[in-house]
C-alpha cells in the first residue's frame, strides 16, 4: 500500500476448528489432507508442504449472504459481480446501545445511503465464542431492511448473531434485502474502528456455482487520519 493511502482494518473473525458460529449449525473440522511429515517421502530432501482440508457449512464465521441463500431463482455466489462486493463506500450506523433489541431507524438519509455499504456497529461482537452470543442479539426489522433497499443501499452488514430475529421462523430482512438482490454480511467485528463515512469496504467469497453463502474476509480501508 502506498504511503497514505489508508488502512486496512480487519472486520472478520478468524475460523478455527471446533467452533460454533450458528447455534445448531455444526462446527468447522479443520485438519491436514498431507501434513509436512508424509509430503517429505513425495520431494526432495529438505522439501515439505502442508496441504490443509477444511469441512464447513457456508455460515461460518464472517459470512455472507447471496440471493440464493434465501430464494430458489436468486443469484448465487459465483453470480455476484465484484462492484456489489468490494471497493464500496461504507456508511457505519450506530444505533444507540441498551434500547430495544429491534433497529427500526438508523438516522441515515436516502442521498446518503444510496450506493452505500451500510455496516450496522451494535458492538454484539463482543460476546462471540460465548454463550450470551446466541441469545437477545440486537437486529433489524423488516421495514427498516426494505427502507434501505428503496433508498439504494448495496450491501448491509451487522456485527450481530443474525440480521434477523431468531426467534421465530420469519426472517423478513433477508427476504427483502435478498429478495432485491442486496448481499448481506452477518457477524462482523471491530467496526468501532471505523469512520462513520469515508472508508471503502470489501467482503469477497470464493466464486462458487450452486452456494448461496460463504465465509469472507471482510476488510475497510479507512483513511490514515480517521
């Protein structure tokens, strides 16, 4: 990166073996297909190579979600093109803490959220690899996710267990947002690193036919004096 040109801020979190990141979900098994020691009887002496193998649902970790996930005929990862997925400007919302679990406003204009990436900061993330993760996460609602979609939002992100109440079977955010083909981002981290506009966000899975959701490395470059 050239001097000035900003920082990167990581806003995902790392994937390890064992680990739950959706309750009822299974975890992902992590292990080596070919470890250092049985790659040294296929080379040379003195050379090695790990070949890892990873099994994993697509909703783990930082994730996100395309159309498919939600809806039989939407697009799927492979299908959504790199201007919905990176280099997006970034508008960070922060709701006020200690409310209600349901976001309705986030004090966002129209003008202001049109082409935007709006990442929604409930600071929930600091209850990941707890127990408290799973329960009475902040969300948003339904006519929140659907002003958003008419305003001309291109991606929303949370730093939350879900975008969506869990605790009944409706997900009304996803059916609108996804259902308008606008990719969602569940379980962010470290936004309170971020500007509350200015910053250029990016979260890019692996180009998969027939997948509708996939771990990312979600990142913002952020301007070096913010």
């Amino acid at each position: 990166m050239s001097p000035g040109a900003g920082r990167c801020v990581d806003l995902s979190h790392t994937v390890e073996h064992g680990m739950v990141t959706y309750r009822g979900l299974p975890a992902p098994l992590i292990c080596d297909w070919l470890s250092r020691e049985a790659s040294r009887a296929r080379y040379a002496p003195g050379t090695e190579f790990q070949i890892g193998k990873i099994e994993l649902v697509g909703n783990t970790g930082t994730y996100l979600d395309s159309p498919f996930h939600r809806h039989a005929h939407g697009v799927d990862l492979a299908g959504l093109t790199l201007e919905c997925l990176a280099d997006l400007p970034c508008l960070v919302a922060r709701p006020p803490r200690g409310g209600a679990r349901s976001i309705s406003d986030l004090g966002l204009s129209a003008a202001r959220v049109r082409g935007s990436a709006v990442l929604v900061h409930t600071a929930w993330d600091r209850h990941w690899r707890t127990e408290r993760y799973f329960e009475g996460h902040p969300y948003l609602t339904g006519e929140l996710a659907a002003r958003l979609a008419d305003a001309g939002a291109v991606l929303v992100g949370i730093d939350s267990y879900n975008i969506d109440c869990t605790d009944d079977g409706e997900r009304p955010v996803h059916t609108e947002l996804l259902g308008r083909g606008i990719p969602i981002v569940e379980h962010l981290r470290g936004l309170e690193a971020l500007p509350e506009s200015g910053a250029r966000f990016f979260a890019v899975p692996p180009k998969i036919a027939g997948f509708g959701t996939f771990p990312v490395r979600a990142f913002a470059l952020a301007s070096s004096e913010a």
